[in-house]
C-alpha cells in the first residue's frame, strides 16, 4: 500500500465521526441525520412510530401524515392485517437516508406518525369505511397528504373517496390480485373490490391506473379492471418486460396528474411475504419491487398506503421488514414529487 495515501487517509479519518463525509451530498444528508452531539437514537428504545419519525396528536401543520388503520373486516380468507400497523411501527432501521435517491425524506417535509384511525365498531365493516372516509377527508381538509398501513385493501377504498372527490385520481397498484370483483357473498365491500367501487364512485380513473403483479386463479374475477380501461400487467408481462419497461408504462399510464401509490404485500412472492392473508406464489421479489418503486421518481403521488400485513402468519418479519420498505420508498416519492414539482421538473 502507497505510505503516502495512508498517512493522508489517517490524517483524514482516524478521528473523523460517523457523519463527517467529504462527498457533499452525504455530508448534507448526515447534518439532516444526526442528533445534538452527534448520537445516533437507540433503534430499540422509546415508542415505536412508524418509520420513527416523531409522533403528533393532530396532522395540523404537517405535510404527510402517517396514520395506521388496523382494520380487517372485509378479508376473504386469513384474518391478521388488523394488527399490520402494530408490525410495521415495531419495525428498526428503515432509513432516514435513501441511497438511491440520495436523499432523506423527513428533511424535506414535515411529516409524523399521527396514530391509528378511530374507530366507532370493531364489529361492522360498513361503519368502519366510513370512520376512514370521514378522517381522511379531515386530513384533505388541512392539505395533508396520507401515508398509510393497513389493514386489508378495502381500507383503500375510502381513503380514495377522500382524496378523489375534487379530482379523480390516478393508480400505481402492485398486488397478486386486481381487486375489482363484484358483489361477493352478499356484499360489494371486501378487500376484493375496492377499486372497481372507487371507479364507479367517480373518484378513481381507470386510463390512468396501471396494477402491476397480478397472477392466480382469482384473475377469472377481475373483468372489470379490463373493461374499465385499466391497464394490467401480470406477472407475464413483467417478466417479459422487465422493471424498466413497466417503470416506462407505469409513468406513461399515470402521467402528469394525482396518482395514488397502493402496495398489497401479495404482490410479493411468499418467499419475500409470507405474512399475509392471500399469498399467491410466482409473485414479485423484494428486489424487483423496491426498483420498480424507485423508478417512479417524480410522479405526483398524493398519497399512499401499504396493506395486508399479517404478521401472525410472518414468523421472521419479513413481511413487515419489507412492508416499512415500502412505506419508506413511499415517504421518499412523496417528498420527491414536491421537490419536483416546486422546481416545474416533469417526471
């Protein structure tokens, strides 16, 4: 080894801290990281929040607002996701910094864990749809933007009634399944329907609502999502396309406008998600479905949520290790999206 270049990395670093980069980009990021005095928080001590960003007792005054909704009424078959949110708060060291991005989030927005939605009935799904509706449209009202954990997908469904009502939305979806069945044992609301009701409710637009992962024998059900106009790309066409071509379709499907990011944990292959009430084999692996994430820097996402959590059947939390995941490349396209659109830079 060169003496020389030794005693200049010595000179340089041997009592250089923990975030004192000479690559502006991560020194910048270290001084939005570190704490009074250079500490690091301990990942194991204090109250779990979701992607440990700082609790609040009211979304006033935030930009995003992460809220849990433990709420599993309208599964079809593994009850769990009720308890997602708990899983994903318990989760430890999922940012603050984003590699790929070279960014941390939390500096560029204000943004908290404000707490679960409350809930009227443990017992009625109906009733508890409209419990999300009505805080959700609350957070509309104060020009937050939400970042949610579920709960199973019929969570979305309100939540889109919310933000949709000015405007219809657009949808960047990645599940097993398309989630726009009919009626389905007496009842149109369950975690199989959402989307074909946000559709027919006038809130969510079909041309631009790609849903990406889909697979399984449950596929015979999802007529409408073809119909309608939405554009879906199963687990055959991403193989054949690849992350760039449905990154590429994606962006073009959703264009300028609101796009809502929803990510049901099926859309991963049980490998990667075990802990969920539908698994479908074949699915998506971690890998693939964070770079596709990552390539949607820059949409307009005007909220966003991952759901179906169920950490019962998830016996090395994976599933909520990488449902935090999720819920960080969110947080990042979230704040991305401001950033770009504050400097009139298209996606």
């Amino acid at each position: 080894m060169d003496q020389s270049k030794l005693e200049r990395l010595r000179a340089r670093y041997a009592d250089a801290g923990a975030f004192d980069a000479v690559d502006p980009v991560l020194r910048a990021a270290g001084e939005q990281v570190a704490r009074p005095g250079g500490r690091r928080t301990l990942p194991y001590a204090g109250v779990s929040t979701l992607l440990d960003l700082p609790g609040a007792s009211s979304a006033e005054g935030l930009d995003i607002a992460l809220v849990g909704v433990p709420m599993d009424l309208g599964v079809s078959n593994r009850a769990g996701a009720r308890l997602g949110p708990r899983a994903v708060r318990a989760v430890e060291r999922v940012g603050p910094y984003h590699p790929t991005h070279r960014w941390v989030p939390s500096a560029h927005a204000r943004a908290a864990d404000v707490g679960d939605v409350p809930f009227r009935s443990r017992y009625s799904l109906e009733q508890s749809l409209e419990d999300i509706e009505a805080y959700y449209r609350e957070l509309v009202a104060l020009g937050v933007r939400p970042l949610s954990v579920g709960g199973d997908h019929s969570i979305t469904y309100p939540i889109l009634r919310a933000l949709g009502a000015g405007r219809p939305v657009g949808l960047v979806h990645i599940d097993a399944h398309c989630d726009t069945m009919g009626v389905y044992d007496g009842s149109k609301f369950h975690h199989g329907g959402p989307f074909r009701l946000a559709v027919l409710d006038g809130v969510l637009d079909p041309e631009r609502t790609i849903q990406i992962g889909i697979r399984g024998a449950s596929s015979l059900y999802w007529d409408f999502s073809y119909q309608s106009g939405m554009t879906v790309i199963s687990m055959e066409d991403f193989a054949r396309l690849g992350v760039d071509g449905v990154v590429a379709r994606a962006l073009e499907v959703v264009g300028d406008g609101p796009v809502y990011v929803t990510v049901d944990v099926d859309g991963f292959d049980p490998a990667y998600a075990p802990g969920t009430g539908t698994p479908e084999i074949g699915g998506l692996s971690s890998r693939e479905g964070l770079a596709l994430l990552r390539g949607l820097a820059g949409i307009d996402v005007v909220g966003a949520d991952v759901v179906e959590v169920a950490p019962q059947y998830d016996p090395t939390s994976n599933t909520a290790q990488l449902g935090a995941q999720i819920l960080f490349e969110e947080f990042a396209l979230m704040t991305l999206g401001r950033k770009q659109r504050a400097e009139g830079v298209r996606p």
